[in-house]
C-alpha cells in the first residue's frame, strides 16, 4: 500500500441560485493552497469561496482517507462532520 499526501484547493461558484463546486486544484503543499486562498482574500481569485483539503490516497487502491479541512473562505456547501 503506497499512501500519499494530496492537498487539495477547492473553489465554489454560484451558477444562478446554486453554489456548485469548481475546478480542484491540486496543490504541491499547505503553503502553497494557503497562497490561493490569500488570492481569493484578496479579490484576485472571483470565486464565492474555497475549501483546502488535506487527506491521505492510496490510488492504486482507490482508497481516500477522511478529509481534513485545513482552511475554508468565502460561501461554501455545509458539511456534515
């Protein structure tokens, strides 16, 4: 089993009424997901809001640990924890 970190920037966008999620960026490390969502802070990202996700993945497995949420900005889906 190979585990591996992913970090992972996920924007949201409102498409009408609807708060739907965007692109997921894969990030090479907190510092770096922790840039983007200073860029969405600062209103040079226009999105409704971002989540960062941590979790552990074992892709040839297909298996996904349990998402850790390191840092959330903006208008974003609630979450059941």
């Amino acid at each position: 089993m190979s585990l591996s970190e992913r970090i992972v920037f996920q924007p949201f966008v409102w498409r009408g009424t609807r708060l739907e999620g965007g692109a997921a960026i894969l990030c090479r490390n907190p510092e770096d997901a922790h840039r983007r969502i200073e860029k969405v802070r600062a209103g040079i990202l226009s999105v409704a809001g971002a989540l960062v996700v941590r979790m552990q993945v074992d892709e040839e497995a297909g298996d996904y640990g349990e998402p850790e949420f390191l840092e959330r900005i903006g208008c974003v889906p609630e979450m059941d924890e």
